[in-house]
C-alpha cells in the first residue's frame, strides 16, 4: 500500500528553489527516516491531509500546540472575530492581562509573566534574566535537552561528566559555549559535582523536568527534588523549560506532576493555540527586575500579539475548564486515552515478539526500540534508528502520522476518537510485524 506523494514530491523539490532544504524547520524535511514529507494543506480534529489528497491521523500536533485539535471550532471562531479587529496593536490589551492570568491560575509559580513569540525567545530571555538577576555568567544544560535555538543553549557536551560547552552548530561563539555547561540528565552526581567545583559562578540550571527533544524521557524519581535542592543551596535559580510538558505533563505541567516549585519556567507551543507564541515567568522578585519594572531589557514589536492571545486564551480556556459532574478533567482524560493507545500497542509489540520500551507522560508518548531502560541522552541514542525507519514508513503508508524522528516525542488531542485510537493500534501490528521480520 505506497503511499502517493507526487505532488508533494514536486512541491518539495520546488520549495528548494527558494528555501534552505526546502522546510523553514529542519525536522519536517524527513533528513532521519528519508523519503518525501507530506506537503499539508489542510487540518480538522485529529486528522490532517496532504496535497496529494491523503488522510493522517495526526499524532504531531504541529510538535505540540494543538492540544484541543486542529481547527477546533471554538478556537477558529474566536480568531475569526478577532482579525476583523486588526491584526496588531502594538499597544496593550485586555488580552494579554486574561492569557497571563489563566496561566498564572494554572501554574501559579508563574507571578508575573511576560509574552514573546516563540519558545527560543522565552528561554533565551529567562537566561538573560537569571545573569542579571544573579550577577552570574554560567549556564548549566543538559545533555539531549533542546531549549530553542539561540546561541547560549545550542550546545551539547561530549560524552563523560561535566565538560565545558562545545558548540552545536558552526555560528555559536566558542565565547558564548564556553559559559555553557552540559551534564547528562538524570544523573545527580553530575550536577552536584559541577556545583561543587563551579557553583558559585552558576546562574540558572535550566532542565526539560520532562525530555521531549531526546524522544520522551522522565526524570528519575526524586531528580528534580535534588536539583531544586542543589540551586537553592548554591544561589542559582532554576528554569524549567515546560514549553513542551507545559499542560501535558499534568495540566499544571510537570511543575504539578512532581511537586516541584521552579524559580522561573518558560512556556510556548499551546499557550499560543498554534499561533507564534512563547511566555516567561516566576517569582515576583526576579521578574520585576525585567524591564520597564526593571533594567534587565527585553522586548518584542509582536508580542502580546492579539490574534496569538486569543487563540491562546480560547486554547487554555477549553483545556481549564470544569469537567463534567464525576468526570475527570480535560488533561487526565488525554492521559487516559494516551495510555489506552500505548497499553494497545504494547500488546502489538509482544506479538510481533519484539522487545522495546514506550514511555509516557500526560499525553506525551514516545518508544524506543532499545531493550534497556532509557534514562538520558546517551541511553535513548542507542535507541534502534533502523528499525525506528520502518516503524515510521509503516505507519506513514497506513494513515498514521508520527514525527519523522526517533528523538520527538508523540502527542495526543482531545479531538482523537476511540476509533483513531484504534486505528493506530492495528496499524501498529502491521508496523511492528514488519520490524520483526527485518530484525530476523
Ligand atoms: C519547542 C521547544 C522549544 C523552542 O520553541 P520554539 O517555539 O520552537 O522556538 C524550547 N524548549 C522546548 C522544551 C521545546 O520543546
């Protein structure tokens, strides 16, 4: 059952004409698993269809903002009486005071919160503000965690403890890497040995509290309970990246999930409900130090932009709202689905007498192709790449739209039916059956 992808394969090899490898973001480019990206031209629910006139259930979510679905009728017709207002202000609103609420109600470790436009800005900015708050010039990452793409966080440490940061990517200064100091995540030592030789000189330790960027992986039990310990003794702030787990771990993120009390957390993806939007916040003390309450300067033409705010607003509100009488709410009932998917496919795996692991959080999901526990960076590396290809094709051809990558993480709707669900169980057996017969 090929999968016709002509026309998208002409509209690929066109968008290089004019684009670098012809995405604006690398993944979508299918560089890991090969072959064509489906060209999308429309989305509704929980399915989305390519111009060749082929239907996916999408378990993408556009890497994670559309948690209520695409096109979800109240988010589009909150929008479409928004634009007729005007697009852009650039003056304040009533919006953005609602969109920081909701989140502050949520996540009320966020006092204050500042809108910008994507989850690099937030994170580039929570750094920006923990160096000046701290009068400190060091970062500490962590191995396999992506943070957005600016210059103080696209670096990764060779393998070992703790090293000083080497770059990423040609571009990044060796005099911006060198503050950065990656150690492999989940390992505790690590990080109290880096404190104990730096950790006077260390402004902020900022951490996934749950991996998406490294396929999914949790924190061990009692990790992040440590490292809040570690900082607080040492006068480093912690940053809890949630612009991914951010209302999926839990609906308080992984913040609620594990009880753990960040100095400052970054957000983006839903709370912009699939439009350009990422926020940053915390304690009242360190956020006042952001101007114009204070010197610390950061700023944005769009920010706060009113069509992102409203789709954001509509996006939390659905998300936030009071279940039913006796019902659980919205984020646990995704989890429950989540795990009826997994549970379904788990049964597929051991049928097909293959051994792999699948993780979950919330309505994040993710497998590995790798027997052992999967902890960090380097233990989901030894994931099976081979067999994630296969696995992934399968799927694609049978309607089932997975991230192009062992190293993403799936995710769920509330706009997924029981019938995608089993959907993709059945397309899994097929999937997983021809991995079996390749490994043999
Ligand atoms: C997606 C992501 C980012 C970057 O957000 P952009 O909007 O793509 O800039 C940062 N941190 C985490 C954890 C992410 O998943």
């Amino acid at each position: 059952m090929a999968l016709n992808l002509e026309k998208s394969a002409a509209a690929f090899a066109e968008a290089k004409q004019y684009i670098p490898g012809g995405v604006n973001s690398p993944v979508r480019s299918f560089r890991n698993v090969g072959g064509t990206p489906p060209f999308i031209t429309k989305a509704k629910g929980s399915r989305i269809y390519d111009i060749d006139g082929n239907e996916y259930i999408d378990y993408i979510g556009s890497w994670g903002p559309m948690i209520v679905g695409h096109a979800n009728d109240e988010v589009v017709a909150a929008l479409k009486e928004a634009v007729d207002r005007g697009t852009s202000y650039g003056a304040p609103t009533l919006l953005e005071t609602e969109l920081a609420k909701l989140i502050n109600q949520i996540m009320p470790s966020m006092e204050l919160i500042r809108m910008v436009n994507s989850g690099t800005e937030a994170t580039m900015s929570a750094l920006r503000l923990a160096r000046g708050y701290t009068g400190r010039d060091k970062i500490v990452k962590f191995e396999g965690c992506y943070h957005g793409h600016h210059d103080s966080l696209l670096v990764k440490a060779g393998s070992g403890a703790a090293t000083f940061g080497v770059p990423d990517s040609p571009g990044v200064p060796s005099s911006i890497a060198n503050n950065t100091l990656t150690i492999p995540y989940n390992d505790i030592d690590a990080a109290e040995k880096i404190f104990s030789e730096v950790g006077s000189e260390i402004a902020a330790v900022i951490i996934e509290p749950v991996a998406g960027n490294m396929g999914l992986v949790l924190p061990r039990q009692g990790y992040l309970r440590k490292l809040r310990e570690i900082t607080t003794k040492y006068g480093a702030l912690l940053i809890f990246d949630e612009v991914m787990c951010g209302f999926r771990a839990a609906l308080g993120g992984a913040q609620a999930a594990y009880g753990i009390t960040p100095d400052l957390t970054c957000l983006g993806k839903i709370i912009g409900g699939g439009l350009p939007v990422g926020a940053y916040g915390g304690r009242r003390d360190i956020m006042e130090q952001i101007s114009p309450a204070g010197p610390i300067y950061q700023a944005g033409t769009l920010s706060g932009n009113p069509l992102a705010m409203t789709a954001g607003i509509a996006t939390m509100k659905i998300i936030s709202r009071e279940p039913e009488y006796k019902q659980p709410d919205y984020s646990r009932r995704l989890t429950i689905k989540t795990k009826q998917l997994t549970t379904g496919m788990e049964e597929m795996v051991k049928k097909a007498g293959l051994k792999l692991q699948f993780h979950q959080a919330g309505s994040m999901f993710g497998l590995f192709f790798n027997e052992n526990e999967v902890y960090d960076y380097a233990t989901s590396a030894q994931s099976d790449q081979e067999a994630y290809k296969i696995y992934f094709h399968s799927m694609l051809e049978q309607g089932i739209y997975l991230a192009p990558s062992q190293f993403e993480t799936a995710f769920m709707s509330g706009a997924h039916t029981e019938e995608d669900i089993q959907k993709t169980i059945v397309a899994s057996e097929v999937a997983f059956a021809k991995v079996a017969a390749w490994k043999k």
